[in-house]
C-alpha cells in the first residue's frame, strides 16, 4: 500500500491518514492544550517534520464536527478562534486510546523506522532555513544590479556551489 516516494516513505499523492484519523489525532493534541486550527496545523506539521501538513479544509471541518458532538469548545481570542478539549472529548479519547496508539504507531511506521521526531523537524527546519536564504540570495542578487552578475568569477563559484550541492544531495537520495 505505501511505497517509497523521492522524498520519502510515501508518495506525495498518498494520505498521510485513514479516513477519520484526524478527529483521534486533533483531539490528542487539544488534550495537550488548547490551540487555535492554524496552531493545530503548524503543530502536526512540526510533529511530522515537514513531511506532513494537514490542509485548512481538513482541519477546520473536522473542528467543527468535534464541536458539534461536544468534544471540543472553542471561544473567540482575539482575533482567533482556539479550542479546547471538554471532558466529553477527554473520555472519548481514553475510550479510544487504542485507537489513537495505532494511529500514531501507523504514522511512525510510514514514515520509517529511521523517523526521530526531534532530527526530522531540525532537518526540516534547515531546509525551510536554506529555501529562505535561497530566496534572499535571489533578491540580493537582482537588487545588485547586475554587479554580481556582470562578475564571472562570482558567478561561476556561485553556480559550482549550486551544482555540487544539488550533485551530492541527488547522489544521497539515489544510494538511499
């Protein structure tokens, strides 16, 4: 069912989650504290390193139905919406906690045996640093006017450093 996708244990097409693992996996987090849906997202993203975002479609209808059946409450803060757990929503997760444990022993086994949560997310917030300076490299090189671009050797060291990181990460990814 899951292969090994280019840049990971799945490809990007496949879903991270079963149909109506969210609501188990949301709960989880709002049993921690109460969050607001973009903290929700960002905070799994994190947990998953990068590889994984849930969408705002999937997240907030799913709060909503968690609303609905009395699990979660929600209040407006500011310029937010948080929620938070009610007991409710607290013994429906100890009633399921077998549940949550293989949605979370399935997240793990997806992602590989390899998968430390701590490593992942330093690695994902290094490539989110590099993607950051490549984009403020670019702009300091179109706001140079021209002067790194009119430089040969500058360019050439530039583009060699590009090539050979590329190079090496392809070489990596293929000896995986």
């Amino acid at each position: 069912m899951w292969h090994r996708g280019p840049f990971g244990p799945w490809s990007f097409k496949e879903r991270m989650f079963e149909k109506g693992d969210l609501k188990y996996v949301i709960l989880g987090l709002l049993a921690e504290k109460p969050r607001h849906g973009y903290e929700i997202i960002r905070d799994l993203e994190e947990k998953l390193g990068g590889f994984y975002s849930p969408s705002p479609g999937a997240v907030y209808p799913t709060l909503q139905m968690l609303e609905d059946m009395s699990y979660v409450s929600s209040r407006q803060q500011d310029s937010k919406r948080v929620y938070e757990i009610s007991e409710e929503g607290r013994a429906f997760l100890v009633e399921h906690k077998e549940t949550l444990d293989d949605i979370q022993k399935r997240m793990h086994s997806r992602l590989g045996p390899w998968f430390d949560e701590a490593e992942v997310r330093e690695f994902a917030d290094e490539m989110k640093l590099f993607a950051h300076d490549m984009k403020d490299f670019t702009k300091m090189f179109a706001k140079s006017q021209g002067g790194v671009w009119r430089d040969p050797v500058k360019r050439e060291r530039i583009r060699e450093v590009l090539k050979r990181t590329r190079e090496e990460i392809e070489q990596i990814l293929r000896s995986a």
